[in-house]
C-alpha cells in the first residue's frame, strides 16, 4: 500500500510556530479537537475530515523523528499550501524602510544563532544515535561469534572424543539441548537487535538529513545577511561617493561663483578706471580749453590795449604837465637811456627824456642820438 501525501501545513492546522515544543502543540491540539470535534458541528459535512486532519498533525508533529521527517519534506520557507506567516514576513515584511531592513537582518541572525544552537543539538543526536547503531553491530557481532564458538567446539576432536566415552550419552544430549536453546536464543536475540539496527539506522538517516537541511539552512541564512551586508556596504559607498560629487560640485561652483565675482569686480574696476580717466581727461580738456581762451582773451585785451595806446599816442597833443618818473628808463622817442629820471605824458602814459618832452610838445621830432 502507497503511503499518503501530504498536502496540508500541520503547523499551520494546528495554529502554532514551527519552533514550538510538545506541550505547545498538545495545548494547542486540545483546544482545536474540543472546538473541531464532530459531535460539536454536527451542521458541517467537512468536520470529520477536519477532524481528522487536526490528528494527523498532532500524531505527527508530537513523534520527533516522524516530525523531523516532516520538516525536511516541507522546508521552513514554503510548504504545500504556500508560505507560512514566518516566512512570509521573512521574505515580504518590512520592504519600505531601512529601519524595517535593518529589523529584518537582526531577525536573520538570532533565526541563524538559533539554527546554530540547533545545529549542536542535531549533532549530539547524531552522534548519540551513531555510537548506539555502532553498539548494536558489536552486540550482533558478538552473538554471531557465539554461533561461531558452540558449531566449533561440536565439531572439534575433543567432542568427537567424549561421544566414545561410556556413560556420557545423557550428558551430551543435555548439552546438545543447550547448545540448541543458546542457538534459539541467539536467533531471537539476532532478529530484535537486527530490527533495532533497521530502526537505528533509520533514526541516524533523519538525524543527519535534519542536520543538512540544518546547515543548509544556516549557510542560506548566512548568504541572504551578507548579501545584505554587501548591499549595505555597497549603498554606503554610493552614498559617500554622492556625497563627494556633491561636495566637487559645491566647490566647484563656489570657484566658480568666485571667479564670476573678481571678473564683475575687474570689470567694475576697469570700468571706474576709464570713466576717471574720460573725466580727467574731460578736465584737463576743459582746464586747456578755459586757459587757451582765457590766453586767447588776455592777447585781445593786450592787442586792444596796445592799440588802444597807440591810437591814443598818435591823436595825443602832449600838451599836459609831464609827470616825474624816478630810475633809469628808455626813452620811446629817441632810445635812449636815462640814468636818474624820466618823464610820463599823463594821457598817452609815453615815457621820454626831458628834451624829446620839448620836442613832442612844440610837434618836432627829435632824432636819435648818433651810435645809440
């Protein structure tokens, strides 16, 4: 007969964690049967058959090495009907933060310290159920090695020799008999410890495969922390690699802003430099224009004047009283040169000597002294 499948997630019937202990599971059991009892929902078609899936997971679940071989069919992270609520919040929980990351990588190490502390306890086991299984093979060993030693010593001389002995019939018959009990015991005896090897064996195969899966486990577990470790370390990266671009490119625009700031300012510079020097040089234009027309005013007023004086001299009679002029002066009538005085006309301001006084007031012109 074909054993039956499994379709259904016992953890999940009997509503507890896959960590749970046997007396979690036996509370949890009761509670379920008095709650799904079929004489309790006589309404329901389907209560028996939930009944009965309700035992079947207590009678698996409670049996250790019947509930390690149900682990290792059904893996932690999914089982028949889909995900269990632990593994659906190891796998989809807590994905909009990095706080809820770093909440789940802190799940991920106490899940592997405790698959760690299982780990030892699953070798203990094993090495427990080996050294029993090593037991058992030296205890048949030694039954077998008994069958060895009672065939051997029928068949050796010395038996040969005391079955020609007179008188020795009933003893070799009551050892013959007790040759042939210790051989039904040694047969039966033989059958038990071979059943318990079988039952041994298979206990040390659960054992290791629980350990396996264990380990396996364990390295996925350590896989999936440094991976995120390394996405971690990786985003750390990034961002201090961001973070350094960033900065160049606040430098680099602060070079910038200051590069654009002594440009303005040379500008400004070069800019108040022209202007002084249009304005100083619209200065000096104007000064030099005021003085060329001042100098221009001052040879007009000089030209006027002189003409003004000679007009003045030429229509001047000479006829008023000459002035005394003190030092020595150039006469402007004869050229020469006077030692102590001179005389002025009041009118034409004419300066001459005493006797070309004489001679511009009688209307006769003196001629000037010979090698003057």
């Amino acid at each position: 007969m074909a054993p039956s499948v499994v379709t259904d997630d016992y953890y999940v019937v009997l509503g507890v964690a896959r960590t749970a202990d046997a007396d979690t599971l036996k509370a949890a059991w009761r509670k379920l049967a008095r709650i799904k009892h079929p004489d309790k929902n006589p309404g329901n078609p389907n209560a028996t058959a939930e009944f009965q899936r309700l035992e079947s997971a207590y009678s698996t679940l409670c049996d250790p090495i019947r509930r390690r071989a149900y682990d290792l069919q059904f893996p932690p992270v999914f089982t028949s009907n889909g995900p269990t609520p632990e593994a659906y919040y190891h796998n989809y929980a807590g994905t909009s933060s990095n706080d809820a990351f770093e909440h789940k990588n802190r799940e991920r190490e106490s899940k592997r310290d405790t698959l760690h502390h299982q780990k030892r306890r699953e070798e203990a086991d094993v090495f427990e159920a080996r050294r029993s299984l090593r037991r058992i093979l030296e205890e048949i060993k030694k039954l077998d090695e008994e069958a060895k030693r009672d065939v051997a010593e029928e068949s050796s001389w010395w038996g040969y020799f005391t079955s020609m002995i007179p008188g020795s019939q009933k003893q070799r018959e009551e050892k013959s008999r007790e040759r042939d009990r210790r051989g039904l015991d040694r047969i039966a005896a033989r059958r038990i410890k071979e059943i318990e090897l079988e039952r041994q064996s298979v206990k040390v195969t659960l054992f290791e495969h629980a350990l396996r899966a264990t380990q396996e486990e364990i390295n996925k577990i350590t896989l999936e922390i440094n991976r995120w470790r390394e996405e971690q370390a990786a985003a750390r990266r990034r961002e201090a690699q961001q973070q350094q671009e960033e900065q160049a490119a606040a430098r680099r625009r602060e070079v910038q802003r200051q590069q654009e700031e002594h440009a303005r300012r040379e500008r400004a510079r070069r800019k108040e430099e022209e202007a002084e020097a249009a304005r100083r040089a619209s200065e000096w234009e104007e000064r030099w224009r005021r003085e060329q027309e001042e100098e221009a005013a001052r040879r007009f007023e000089e030209l006027r004047r002189a003409q003004s004086e000679r007009d003045e001299a030429a229509s001047c009679n000479h006829r008023s009283w000459w002035g005394k002029v003190d030092g020595p002066h150039f006469c402007s009538n004869c050229s020469t040169m006077t030692t102590l005085f001179a005389l002025q006309c009041p009118l034409c301001r004419k300066i001459a000597c005493a006797s070309c006084r004489k001679a511009l007031q009688t209307g006769r012109q003196r001629r000037p002294r010979r090698g003057i």
